[in-house]
C-alpha cells in the first residue's frame, strides 16, 4: 500500500489521494474541537463493547487508558494533529494504535465515522447549549432585577418610534425579558432532540455484532438511542434547530441593542453605559461609542447566515450520510461562540444600565403622551370615543402652538375645547397617574411591573428545578 494512501481505508485502492484533494476533504484543521466528545464516545463504545462480550475487560482498559493519556496529550497541546489522517476520529485511532498497538484497531468495531461524528456533535452541543443556558439564565436575572429596581421610573413609549404613552422602564425590560424567556424554552426544546444517540446506527443499516445501544446512550448520558439507523447518521436537524433559536436570540438581542445604542445617544439621553462597555474614537476626543450592543447588532448577521447555510446543506440530501454533512462543523461552532460572547456581553452589561431618569422623565412629559389618558377621561365622563379623539387633538394642536404639554395647561385653557373637563382631570394628566392607571396584569402601572417582576423570577427558578 502507498504510504500517501489513508491507512484507515487505503485497502482499495490503487495509488494515494491526490495531495490536494487530501487537503481539501481533510476536516482535522476545525473538527478537532470535537476531540473530548470523541474520546468520551470511543471509551463509552468500548466498555459496551466489553459488556457484551466483543472485546476482553483488558482491551477495553488497554483502550481506555490508551484514550485518557491521548486526552491529556490533546489538553496539553503534545497532540500532533495530521492533515493526511483527515479528520479528529482517524487521529485519535491512530495514535491510539500507535500507544496500544493492535488493539486500538478494535475499538472501531461495531461503528463508523459516520454515527460516530453525528454522536460527538451531538454531545457537543449539550455540552454548549448547558454553557449558554447558564449565560441567558444570568442574563435573564440581572434584567429582572433591574426591571424591578425601575418599576416606577417614567419613560415615553414609542410606537413608530414617536413617543406614544408613558410607560416604565421596568415594563420596557421585562418586555425584553419576556423575549428570552420564549429563547430560553426553545433552547431547551432543542436540547431534548439534540440528546438523542445515534451510536450504533453504524454505516447507516446498523451492525452485525450484538451491541446493547441502551448501554451506550445511559453511559453517555443520552435520553435513548436513535430510532432509525438512516436517519440516525443523516440528521442534522438538531444543528438546524439550535441556529434557529440562535437566530430568534440574535434578532432579539439586535432590538435590545438598537435601543441602548438609540438611548445613549445625545438625542435621546436616557441612559449611560459604563466606561468598559464602550471605546472611544481616534479622531473625535468627545467620542464615547457604544461598541457592544452595536457588535451584538451586527453579529446577528452571521448567525442568521449559519442558519440558512445549514437549511441549504441539507437541503435535497439523499439518505443517508453524504461529505456534505462534514461541513456542518464550522457554522455550528461559530453560532455557539457566537451566541455565547453575546449573552456573556449582555449579562455583563444589563445590569450596568444607568438610567437618567429626568431626563426618561422630561421626554415623556414632552410628547403628549397622556393624550390617550384625555380622550380616556371623556369618555369616563359620557363623550363619544371619536368624539373625545376629536377634542384631545384640537387640545394637541393648542399646546403645539403655545409650546404647552397638556397637563401645564390651565383648566380654562382645558375647557375651551370641552365643557366636560373639570378639576380631577389633573389627576390622570400627570405621568405617574397616566402609568399608575394602567393596573392590571401586563400593564405598566409600578405594582404591575414588581409582581410581574416577582412571576418571572418564580418562572426563571421552576426552570432551573425542572431542568
Ligand atoms: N469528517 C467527517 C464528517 O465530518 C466524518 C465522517 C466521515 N465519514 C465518511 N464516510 N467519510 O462528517
């Protein structure tokens, strides 16, 4: 055999891989990320193997130990990775064979690299998903708390981005928070579908030796063993899944984002973000720029490119294993980095928040905000609704001109455009009465936003018990 020909599957062939076809269908250069799931796979496949009775309790510890000495050799950085040996699962057999000799030929009994690599995936990706869980969890909690520290701190809404009725800046956060905590269930959603083992499915029609797959997947921590041995080695689902969810994330983040980065402005002045969240500009010394939501809103972009690079990768893919599915790696592990960085920026950073509140303040005094409250206030008093629509705008259009928010007119000035106004109108021109008004569940009044603030602490925890 030709020394340039794959050891692991040379015995057909009649002259070595053309050097740059080895290169380029080569994974080892990303796919040895995955060394610590393959490992951890290969001795759980081994000491099934032993238990029933395909390989000896020695081959199985010579196996064994020959795989935790290459895994502190990987740690460590000794481990010499080979192009020609192509992807993390030959590497590691072959230094396994090389340390052990015979017997690491035998681990590979009973499999194949194309179970074996959907089983490391998967394995790492529960691995991540409990990385990142951790992250939205901290995050979540940090703007629960601060939503909570804020529940009476008066903020203009917006719809349209003008300013439309008064609200809190805790209802404004725990509307964030309630975003991620539909992130956080599809995030466990996806977790149940990517602990699933395919291990043993084999090539792709299963194995001839009598492997106990149950073994397997309770040694590894899986919830069951794959269903259809096809399937098993073709689905990719699970990566397709977590790019969705990563996607909904990023997008939600990029709204946060887009705001705090509208919020520090000059224009706006509502908050200010710590020093160490933001750079400055070589050019402009005034400088003070929000880098990190702006990075968060762009990384949204390639995390939505994962997801439709995977959609497209899959797409019209015969069963059941093809190379296509090889380039799965790179996307996946950059929406997990990715996602991660992200929520450990945002955990850092939420609870950093420093809200100016005069300012929040004088802007929702500024815009006429309690307008809806008005009309609301006449039709309390027997007015048509389109009627007091009417009214409130002709009220409007007069502070306009006089430069006069509705509750610095006087009740005179009031009355002009309604008989029915009387003194207590005041009472729900203001901006506290105008959020304090809205005093049920999912409105802004302050009580409102500390018990919704109390449920989503008490929802964050039951997750926590259940997971
Ligand atoms: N490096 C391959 C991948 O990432 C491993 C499986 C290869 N299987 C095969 N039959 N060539 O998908």
């Amino acid at each position: 055999m030709s020394q340039a020909t794959n050891q692991s599957w040379g015995g057909r062939f009649s002259e070595p891989t053309d050097a740059f076809v080895a290169r380029f269908t080569a994974s080892v250069n990303f796919d040895q990320r995955l060394a610590r799931q393959d490992i951890q796979g290969s001795i759980a496949h081994a000491t099934m193997l032993a238990r029933v009775g395909v390989l000896t309790d020695d081959e199985r510890d010579a196996i064994i130990n020959g795989l935790s000495e290459i895994q502190g050799e990987i740690e460590r950085g000794e481990f010499n990775w080979s192009v020609p040996l192509e992807d993390v699962h030959m590497n590691i057999e072959a230094r396994l064979t090389e340390k052990i000799g015979i017997t690491g030929k035998k681990l590979h009994t009973g499999r194949s690299r194309n179970d074996q690599v959907a089983t490391d995936i998967r394995l790492f990706m529960r691995d991540e998903i409990d990385v990142i869980e951790v992250e939205l969890t901290r995050l979540r909690e940090g703007m629960i708390e601060l939503a909570d520290r804020e529940a009476e701190t008066i903020m203009p809404g917006f719809t349209h981005l003008q300013t439309a009725q008064p609200v809190t800046f805790g209802h404004h956060l725990l509307a964030w928070q309630e975003m991620l905590a539909r992130d956080h269930e599809r995030l466990l959603d996806c977790r149940k579908r990517v602990n699933v083992m395919p291990l043993g499915a084999a090539a792709l029609a299963g194995t001839t030796y009598p492997i106990d797959r149950h073994v397997t997947a309770e040694l590894l921590g899986f919830d069951r063993p794959s269903e259809n041995s096809l399937d098993a080695v073709s689905d990719r689902d699970f990566a397709i899944e977590f790019t969705s969810f990563a996607s909904i994330l990023l997008m939600h983040l990029s709204r946060m984002s887009e705001e705090l980065v509208l919020w520090t402005s000059a224009q706006f002045n509502f908050i200010d973000l710590p020093d160490r969240f933001c750079t400055g500009s070589s050019i402009m010394p005034q400088k003070k720029n929000p880098d990190v939501p702006e990075l968060v809103r762009g990384k949204t972009g390639r995390v939505y490119g994962h997801l439709m690079a995977l959609l497209t990768l899959m797409k019209s893919q015969p069963l059941a294993y093809n190379k296509d599915n090889q380039e799965d790696k790179e996307p996946l592990f950059d929406a997990v980095d990715t996602v991660r960085d992200c929520l450990k920026a945002f955990a850092d950073m939420v609870p950093a928040i420093e809200p100016k509140k005069a300012s929040m303040y004088e802007a929702a005094r500024r815009g006429f905000s309690t307008a809806t409250d008005l009309a609301d206030y006449l039709v309390r008093k027997g007015v048509a609704f389109r009627d007091a629509h009417e009214i409130v705008g002709q009220s409007v259009a007069y502070g306009l001109k006089t430069e006069k928010d509705l509750s610095e007119m006087s009740l005179d000035e009031l009355k002009q455009f309604s008989a029915t106004i009387e003194q207590d109108v005041f009472e729900v021109l203001t901006l506290e009465g105008s959020v304090a008004a809205r005093n049920h569940i999912g409105g802004t009044a302050p009580n409102q936003v500390r018990a919704a603030a109390q449920r989503a602490r008490e929802a964050l925890s039951a997750l926590k018990v259940s997971a």
